[in-house]
C-alpha cells in the first residue's frame, strides 16, 4: 500500500508539477469546448443541407461522413499533422487536434441529427405547409425543434465520447493534460503525475456526464 | 371564369406509379357550400383533398381556388395555401408548441404579425373552438378531440376562404367525435365552406349541402343528403351505405 501511494499519490512531487498540470488542463479544456462547439454546429450545418436532398451534394456529405466515422480518430489526427504539411498546410499541433476532432464529431453528429429529421413524422411538414410556411421555415421552427430534441440523449453520449480524444493529441506534440502529466512522469519517475490527470480529466468529463444524464431527464419525449 | 366557386377540380388525374389513383375528378364548392365526400378506403378521397392544396401534385387536370389554377408553373403555392385550411386525420399539432403557439405559428411567419397581434387572433380562434382556457397546454396534454379543435383553430386563424377535413374524427374515442362535430356544425352555421371526408353520415344527414360518393378513383354519384342516403341510384353507392351504417 505504501508502495502504491509513494508510485502514484507522492504528494511532494504532485505539488510540484501541479502548476504544469494546470496548464495542461486549460489546454484541454480549451480543446474540448473548440471541438464540441465546432462540431455540433458543423454537424448540424451538414443535416440542414443534407434536408434539402439535392444529390450531388448530399453524395459529397455522406461520403465525408462515412470516412470519418470510420477511421479511427488517431489515424485522423496522425494524417492530418504529418500529411497537411507535405500540401503545405503547417497547422500547429493543437489546430490540427481542433479541426480533426471536430470533423470526427460533425461526422457522428450529423448522422444523429439526420437520424432525427428522419423521424419526424410526415403529417408535421404537411400541417405546416398547409398552412402557407415554406420547406426552411418548415424546416427551422416545427422539424428541427422536435429532431433536436431527440437527438440530445445520443448526441451527448457521442460528444463526451469523441470529446475525451483530446488526450490523443499528446502524440502530435500538444501540450495538453495527458501530454504534461506525461513529460512530468519522466521527469520525477514517479506516476503521480499521471493521477493528478486523471482527477482533471474526472473534473472536466463527470460534470459533462452528470450535465448529460440531466439533460436526458429533462428532454425524455412525452407525447 | 371562376363563376364564384371557391374550389373547382377540373379533370383531375394523379398516379402513383402505375396505379391510377383519381380519374378524372370533376368538384365544384360554391361559398359557403359544405360538400361531404364519402367512400370506401382507398378510393382516393385523401389524395383529391390534397390535390387541392397541392399537398399531391396532380398528374394532370387542374385545381381552381376563386378562379386561379394553382396547378400551373410559377404559382406562389405557400400564398395559396394561407387561403386553404386543413384539417388530417391525426391532428397533427406541433408537440414541442403549446396550443397557443400552433395557432400562432404561420400568423407570425406567413402573415408576418407582431406577437401580440398574433396571440390576440389565437385566443379568438381558440375561443372560437371552445379551448382557450387550454391555450398554454402542450398537445400531450390534450385529449384527442381537444387535440383535433386545437387543430382546426389553427386552420381557422388563417381566415381561409376553405377549409379541407380528411376524416377528421376518424382517430378519436367514439365520446369524444361530438365535440369536434360540434365545432365543425358551427362553423358552417357561420358560413364557412368547407369540403369533408368523413363517415360520420348523421353529421352529412345534418351539415352537408351535397355528398358526393367515391369509389375507385372517381365520383360515382353526387346529390343532396336525401337524394344519396335515401333514394340512391347506384347499386355500388347503396353497398356502401349498408356496409357503413352496419356497425
Ligand atoms: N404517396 C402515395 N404513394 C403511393 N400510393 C399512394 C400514395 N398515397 C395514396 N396512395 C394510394 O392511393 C390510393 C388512394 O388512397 P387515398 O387517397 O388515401 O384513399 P382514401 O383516402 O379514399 O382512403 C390507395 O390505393 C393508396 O394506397
Ligand atoms: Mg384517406
């Protein structure tokens, strides 16, 4: 036991790397607010556009989408801070890590909303057609609402999911918690660093999974 | 031209495919007319109804409102369509809107009101259809008949010159069809004209100016109430009659 806490709990070597730690944890935290503002908005942008079945274009967003929902998204964040450079494109580690993850979540996101509009019953566009609103605003003020709000209970699942690969991008160089908390371990050649990352990781995640649970009780479909 | 109809289908044709759903449908609705179409499932009663507000576009054929042929190119359809009420089967109401806010909806957004003004024209609709103690309800708060007034204050806030009934209390618990009847009585005692797809032939024996009967894509025989329920001339009318009034 006193092994264990000496290798992962060594208060001394915590209160010295505590300050680092920090830093990383506003990198991530900034990471993961980028990503998931960018990519529920894109998401959503892509299931608006996809609802206006124009099929050249709806081709182009299911095929974007299928590939990032398939690669894994470290295969995605490898490719784009090694290849974009080879066209040109030398985008810093953390902007690669914010537009990759991003795609991965517009990807997943866009696919749930659909999923959503999808699902909302015929007779809904009919009232309102009937009633003089146009295919948008049919489309922005009764579909969407309801496709939304369906959506929140896996939408937030998706998020956290795609949200908690921020700490790959430790492997591009961004100085991110997990990256810190990783430098730190060599350093002291102590694992206590690695702890401290963790509670943060538990800071940031659990109020996001608490938020979710709430969020899923407050939208539960009642018809 | 428009000899003061409100609605006039003229020849109208719609395939799906290769069935042939309406075959040639000629109706007339004079104002204030309440025209009562009855007919066996899958005659194409829905499908004529919404030829009419271009919710189907006909295959061929045209749909007259007050005179203008709404089935040609470069028509404002959505203008159109704040003149024709309609009123489906499953009411339909927005879910995630209160009653108030169905109503309100396409008075903000298609006649550009103000809030209030809007909100004001709502509660009137909503009165007018015995609700508006419900205006801040959420439709699962409804009963299906209350749903279905909801509804159809929300097709009369418009002020249409027509409105449109596909088997309007077709989907409600028996006890709950009179209140919506009611409402439906009231508003043709009020002048509005209004064509009806419906099996409720004691509301058609009451409300109706003329029913006509459908069977398989075109209008078999059309008259008063009396001329169809009581004195038929078809034998294919008289088999319906008795199949529906069975049970
Ligand atoms: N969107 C559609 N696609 C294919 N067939 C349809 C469609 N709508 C209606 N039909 C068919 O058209 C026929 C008439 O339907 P409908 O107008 O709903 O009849 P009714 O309202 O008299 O029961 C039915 O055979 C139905 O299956
Ligand atoms: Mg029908």
């Amino acid at each position: 036991m006193d092994a264990f806490a000496a290798q992962f709990l060594d208060l001394e070597v915590m209160q010295r790397y505590l300050p680092d730690i920090i830093d990383g944890l506003w990198v991530t935290i900034a990471l993961a607010l980028l990503v998931i503002v960018t990519g529920l908005v894109l998401g959503l942008a892509l299931a608006v556009i996809r609802a206006f079945q124009i099929r050249v274009i709806n081709l182009a967003i299911v095929g974007f989408v299928d590939v990032f929902r398939a690669l894994p998204p470290l295969v995605i964040l490898v490719i784009f801070y090694f290849a974009l450079p080879i066209i040109g494109l030398t985008w810093s580690g953390f902007v690669c890590a914010w537009v990759a993850l991003s795609l991965v979540l517009a990807s997943f996101a866009e696919e749930i909303y659909w999923a959503g509009i999808t699902s909302v019953h015929k007779g809904q566009w009919e009232a309102s057609r009937s009633t003089g609103l146009s295919f948008v605003e049919t489309l922005f003020y009764v579909v969407l609402p309801q496709a939304v709000r369906l959506t929140i209970p896996p939408l937030t699942n998706r998020t956290i999911a795609i949200t908690k690969n921020t700490a790959l991008a430790s492997v591009i160089a961004v100085q991110e918690m997990l990256t810190v908390a990783q430098t730190s371990l060599a350093y002291a050649a102590n694992t206590s660093p690695l702890t401290m990352a963790a509670i943060g990781y538990l800071l940031i995640f659990l109020p996001l999974v608490i938020l979710s649970r709430w969020i899923e009780r407050k939208f539960a479909w009642k018809h | 031209m428009s000899n003061g109809n409100v609605v006039e289908v003229v020849d109208l044709h719609k395939s799906f495919g290769d069935l042939e759903v309406l075959k040639g449908v000629n109706v007339t609705v004079a104002p204030q007319e309440l025209v009562f179409v009855i007919g066996p499932s899958g005659s194409g009663k829905s499908t004529m109804l919404r030829c009419c507000n271009l919710l189907e576009q006909p295959t061929s054929g045209s749909v007259l409102i007050h005179g203008q042929d709404i089935t040609v190119a470069g028509v404002d359809i959505n203008r159109i369509r704040t003149h024709i009420g309609m009123v489906f089967q499953s009411f339909n109401l927005y879910p995630h809107m209160t009653a108030i806010g169905n109503v309100a909806l396409a008075l903000r957004k298609v006649k550009k009101m103000q809030r209030g003004e809007a909100e004001d024209r709502a509660h009137q609709a909503l009165r007018r259809v015995g609700l508006d103690e419900k205006a801040l309800s959420h439709p699962n708060e409804l009963s299906g008949g209350q749903q279905q007034r909801v509804a159809i204050a929300r097709a009369i806030a418009m002020e249409p010159d027509v409105i449109l009934f596909d088997e309007p209390t077709s989907a409600l618990d028996p006890e709950l069809v009179g209140s919506v009847l009611a409402v439906m009585h009231s508003l043709r005692d009020d002048g509005m004209t209004m064509v009806v797809v419906s099996h409720e032939m004691r509301f058609a024996q009451d409300a109706a100016d003329r029913v006509l009967f459908m069977d398989e894509g075109e209008i078999v025989e059309r008259g008063t109430p009396d001329e169809i329920f009581k004195n038929t001339q078809h034998a294919r009318t008289r088999e319906f009659l008795a199949r529906v009034t069975d049970h």
